[in-house]
C-alpha cells in the first residue's frame, strides 16, 4: 500500500516574552514569540511526523496559522515517497497556486505559510532518512540542489547553469569541508546582551558574558534614541575592547537619510554592519545608504520577502552580509536559492535567527552552504540568541562561540509536545495565567 | 453620549467566475473573483454603516477575512466621530503595530486587510458626509490631505513639503476641473475583449464593441503561447484600426530578458503598453525592461506591495503608468501617498481594475487625483471591465468609454444584501449548487 500523507494539523503556539522585554528593538517594544505551527503526518508505518512554523511575534499569529491550514490541506492524501521526493516541483506547484498566489505573490502570511509547509516535509523526508537535514542536502548531488529551486525571475542573475557549475565546484571540497565542521562547529556571534529594553548594567554585564563564551561579535539594538545608542555603543565597546564586533540593529526605524546620519554618529564606536537600517522593500534606499556609510557595510535579510528582492539587493551592491531566514521566504528550496544566489555575487551569508526556533532551523542551510555551495565559514556568523531552546526536542548546542553540528534527524523544528500544550493560544496553561504544567 | 464602533463583521464572498473563464489570463487560469468583505458597524443613529473588501480570486479568501477579522477587531469600542476624523493617524497605528507587522511588513494579506478597513472607514465617513468619496477628498485642504499620509521611507523622493507645494499648486483649478468632470466623465479603458480563455470569434466581436462603445484604448492578455498573441493581436489590430490603444497584459509570466523578446516580437502590432511583464517586485528588472522595449511602454502596479516600491519604480523610470490598486496597498491613504509619488515623478496614473468592485472603489481615486492632485486626465484612463457591477448598490455608470462621476455617498464598495447572502462562502445559495436565488 502506498503511505500518504494524511492530516495536517496546526497549533497556535506563543510565548509570553514580553513579560521581560527579551527581544525588545526600535520596532519591536514588546513581542510575543510565537510560532504557527505545522505537524504533518502520515499513514507509513515508521511513524515519523515533519514539523514546521511560521515565526511571528504576537498578534496575528492566528492568521498565519490560517494560512498554513490552507495551504496544508493540499498536501492531504498526497503520496509520501514521490510527494518527498519531489520539493522542488511541489515548491512551485505551491508558491504559484494561480489563485493563492494573488495573496502575496511570494510574500507576506501566504509565503510564510508555503515556508512552514515546506520545512515540515523536509523535516519529514530528513527524519525518514535517518540524517539531520543539513546533511541530507550536502549528500544530493548538484543536479538534484538545482531542481529545487525556481529560477523563475532569477535568470537575469544566475541561471541553471551557473547555479549547477557553483555547486560543481564547491564537489570534490565537500567530505574534507564535513570533517571540518563536524570538528569545529560553525562560528555564531549573539544578540543576547543588546535589546533596548536592558538597563546599562545588564548590557555591560552580558558583554562581557559574551566575550567570556568565546563570541567575537554582538549585536545591539539602535535606532530609539541617538544619545541612548552613544551611550550603550560606548558601554559595549568599552567592555568588549576593540577587537570584538559589534554589529548594530536598527529594525528599518530609519529612512535613507536619517539612517546615513545616525550611523555615521556612531561611527566612533566603529560598528561592524547596521542591520535594517530602512525598509526591507527599499533595494535602492538600501544600496544609497550602503554608499553613504563605508566602511560600515549593510546587513538585511529578515524582512526580505523573497528571492527577487535579494536578487537585487546583489545586483546593486546594498548588502555586505545577506540575512537569510529560514522561515519567511519560501522555506529551504527559496533559501538554497538565495543561497546560490549570494555565492554567484560573493556575498557572504550570516544568518537571521534568534526568535523562537530560528537558531534550530537555520544552522541547517549555514552548514549546507558551507559544504555544498560556497565552501567556505570566512567572515560568516549565525547570529545566536539563548531563548527558549528548552522548547525544542534537538535545542542548538552553542559552544565558544560556536555551533556545534547537530545530529538528530530532521530540520530542527519540533517542539516538545509539553510546550505545544502549555504555550497553545489562548487555552494552554501559560496564557490561562494558570502555573505551567506538563499537559502531555 | 459618544457614538462607537460596535462591531466589524466580515464575510467571505466568491463568484464563480471560473465557469465562464472571465478573468483568464497566463497566470490566472480559472479565477473566482472573490470579496474578503467588512463592515463596519456604530451605535450612532445615522445608521451608517462602512463597507470594504479585499479582492482576492478564490482560494486563500479565507485566509484575507480572517486577517480582516484581526485589523477590525483593533476598531470596535473606539470613539466615531474622533476615529473618522484622525484616519492619517489611525493608518499608522494599524500598519506600524509592532506585532503585526511582523506578518508584512506592508506586504500581502495584512496589508490587504488594512486596505480593506480602512476602506471601509472611509466609506463610512463619505456616508455620513452625505458624499460620494472622490468628493469628500477634493474637498479637503492640502494640510487635511498630507495628514493622511505616512511618509514614513518616503522623504528620499518625496517630502510633505513637497507634497503640500504639490497640492497648493492644484488648488486654485479644483472648481473649474469639478465641473469639467462633472460634465465629461472620466476616460477609461476595456480589458473586456482580451481575455485569453476566448476564442478568436468572440475576441474580434468585443473588439468591434468596445470600439462602438466609445473606448480609445482595450487591452489583451498574453504570455501564454507567442503564436496565440501573434494570432491574436493581429485579430484585434484589424479590428479597432491603427488609432486605438491597446494595451498588452502578461500578468507577471515572463522573466527579464523573455519579456524584452517576447515585446519586441509582438512590435508590429504597435501595443501601447505592456502591463507586469515580470515580478511585481522587481524594481530593477521592469526598469531594464523599459529600457528594452522603448518605445513600449511599462505599466505596473495591481501587485505592487506598498508605497515604498512604487517609489522606487518612479525612482528607477522603470515605469510610463502607474497603475494603483484601491485594494491591495493600504487603502485610500496610501493610494494618496502613491497620486503625489506619480504627480511629484510626473507619470500619468493610470488604475487598476475590474475583478469584483475594483471599478467601483478606484474611480474616486482617479477623480480626486484629477481635481486635487495631478490636476490632468491627460493620457491617463482607468480599467473597465464589465463583470459583476450589478452586485453593487451603487454601480460604475460608464458611457461612451468614459466613467462618470458618481454621486451616491460613499467609497462605492458596498454590495447588494442579497449578493451578501448568495455568493457568502461556502454556504450561500450559489456555492450549495442551488439555483441562485435571494435571500435577504
């Protein structure tokens, strides 16, 4: 009998970080991580389930879990094997659904809803193989990476051909590259010690945390107020001395030439890269003010809505550092895409992650990258916030500044079934305002 | 006692638009044109109500109500009066909260659903104007209009400044170019003809038609098969003679270098435009496109997220027209943000519409534009199809290819209560498979 697929089941699922300001920036005082949660399963015998999410921050977590239960009911009674075995047409078959793609196109709640779906099956089709999904993709070979991506809108960029020749080159590198990574991790930098909502002794106190663990760069959160930012660029500075990065955050506060003045007021604390510095839809305001603060370079990426945008983001020379996510654009077949996409302009790529679970998913598609696609770990950082991994089943393992491999099958996503019970909006125990229990 | 909103109760409504191929195109097969519908409700005893609705073409209408649902919830306890009169204000609130901006930012169903509220706020305070919407705007005094713009990622290209000296420079003519319009209307254009899931007989009779009918300019869709549009504008340019426009409309199928062959096949058939050749958010594309095709023109904007891409559109010359949506951007105050972007670059907007109620919704804009704003209708026509008016309480009035003014108060979107009842998802009469019938 042939195993299908057979329910897709969402959960709303949210955690009260406001409570303590975690994650508090320009643009975001108060967030509630949250995650629109996916579970696909099946009728195979094994088992296994894939587990996927949208990430968002509160409000509206609902409608992205509609989402998801629209987009996941067409997978319902599909085949397991060929499903599985065929992301990169089921990637298109989804994203240009004719009629659901006019709710984006390739943007916003839909493509975030197409993401969590996609990652729940890879994390099926990782599971099912016995390998964790990082080294599930460095295993297939390039022929079988370029037929997951649409290159629809991206050949005026880089075509098949190009895609298929970077990954050929990076071939004979790859166990040697493994070995490498299984030995050292992958380097990580934090933002642990610098959202806005933190007083002045808790920054310095977990800069110099940071530097103890081994981080040789962090991030803060700018953009509130001009003397508040001097002064904890000053405090952060001073305490991780001069050869420590440390990288700025100003979640798109700015237009194009406040974000030029502002970060040339800075300057003296010599930032690495301003992070968002306008909005993510704003390629040419990004690539202005890319010229109007060298050295300072531009990161964005976690706004980005998918990969034409990045396609021009290269193509104007805006970013020094391509901020993918895993879990806005399109899921792993958009971000191989963009992946490719960084390594045909040279661009490196330092993942957004941080929220709930972004760390545990996106760690696959750095170690891929670094593998399969650009080779290399040069001048390349995860970012790493040490939030809520105790919710996860295979929580990331961070160590001197570095992520360790992880071995667990699967991409990363799933959650402890205690967690999905208790955090579950509005019913489960932490949101009934009842003590937190174990419901399962 | 201080009037409130009450209640905003939303409701899916389709029309199977699919069973006719109306609406066919290269991306959009079997479209239902579909209405993510609000209304909103006050305890006021005017007993006004403001409608509004996102347009959708069938799957996923689900997910855009339900995001409705969560915009208009935001709503109800507020003060009427003070709400209507601070809609700049109430703009930014809604689409900068810090949680739900997450979901966009600015971009797909949330924006669309602020679209749609926002909208529907309008229409409610129209009504109690006792004016139809074109008119309350033109009415209102160039610090009135600024006010309702966000020029938040806009000062690059356009200031309030620059926006003010925009609309001062237009007011002395407001009068004398109300009367104007009262008496000749407002021109438009008809995609009635081109549908692509026509045969050839009936395009070459809406052909005839909409050149009896007094239209200057038709459009075709294309981008399914060369030889079919070959086929096809040969028909139609025999047709309407060489003095009508016609506008050719790929609807986002082609990548960059396959739109500028695809154009410049299709030359000796003169098209005056072609519309969303590629992705609408490829900025850098459409500008290369441009300057491929010249002296074919670019058109663009149904899919445009937001104000933010349309600026960069202008920025790059990328476009010839500017095709605003009332419907997909945030709503009446982004679309004036959007008429002083296109006056300040000096590009002729020329709207999107037909779907369901588009028309209706979009011709106030137009017409606001023309009195208070541009201040021109030259070279500038607004899309007129020719389906479902009869849905609406206050239907389009198009004579001898010209839209006239309308008069109803109002923003133009509310529908028939037995529409409401009847084309209501799944459950209406003309989703059960009964005869349509009315309910209400």
């Amino acid at each position: 009998m042939t195993a299908r697929i057979t329910t897709v089941h969402t959960l709303d699922v949210r955690f009260p970080t406001s409570r303590e300001l975690d994650g508090s920036d320009a643009m975001n005082p108060d967030p509630d991580y949250s995650a629109a949660y996916v579970v696909v399963s099946t009728d195979d015998p094994d088992g296994h389930e894939g587990h996927g999410f949208a990430f968002t921050i509160g409000r509206g977590n609902e409608v992205q879990t509609a989402a998801i239960e629209t987009i996941g009911s067409m997978l319902v009674g599909r085949p397991l094997d060929t499903t599985l075995e065929a992301l990169g047409p089921l990637w298109i078959e989804l994203v240009h659904d004719s009629q659901l793609r006019w709710l984006g196109p390739e943007k916003g709640v839909i493509h975030m809803a197409i993401s969590a779906v996609v990652n729940a099956l890879w994390d099926l089709r990782a599971k099912r193989a016995g390998l964790p999904l990082w080294q599930l993709l460095a295993g297939l070979t390039p022929e079988e990476i370029v037929d997951l991506v649409d290159f629809r809108y991206l050949t005026d960029a880089l075509t098949r051909d190009e895609a298929l020749a970077i990954l050929r080159a990076a071939e004979p590198g790859r166990a040697e590259r493994e070995a490498t990574l299984r030995a050292q991790g992958y380097p990580g930098y934090t933002t642990t010690p610098g959202w806005l909502g933190y007083d002045d002794e808790k920054l310095r106190r977990l800069c110099r945390e940071a530097v103890a663990d081994g981080f040789t760069q962090i991030k803060l959160k700018v953009g509130a107020d001009l003397d508040d930012d001097l002064r904890r660029m000053r405090i952060a500075r001073e305490t991780v001395g001069p050869d420590i990065r440390i990288a700025v955050d100003a979640n798109q506060r700015w237009d194009v030439g406040a974000a030029i003045d502002w970060v040339r007021a800075l300057t003296a604390f010599d930032p690495w890269w301003v992070e968002e510095p306008t909005s993510p839809d704003d390629v040419l305001g990004l690539a202005a003010i890319a010229r109007g603060i060298a050295p300072v370079k531009v990161a964005t990426g976690e706004h980005v809505a998918n990969r034409v945008v990045f396609k021009q983001l290269l193509q104007t020379g805006a970013l020094s550092y391509l901020q993918i996510d895993a879990a806005r654009v399109g899921g792993v077949n958009e971000n191989v895409a963009i992946l490719l996409l960084a390594a045909k302009f040279g661009v490196p790529v330092c993942p957004h992650a941080g929220g709930v679970g972004l760390c545990e998913l996106v760690q696959h598609l750095s170690m891929f990258d670094f593998i399969a696609v650009s080779g290399s770990m040069d001048d390349r950082v995860i970012e790493y916030v040490d939030h809520l991994h105790e919710h996860f089943v295979a929580p990331v393992v961070v160590r001197d500044g570095r992520y360790l491999v992880p071995t667990a099958p699967g991409a990363g996503a799933e959650m402890r079934p205690q967690t999905l019970a208790a955090y579950r909006f509005p019913d489960g125990a932490v949101w009934a305002g009842e003590p937190q229990r174990s419901a399962l």
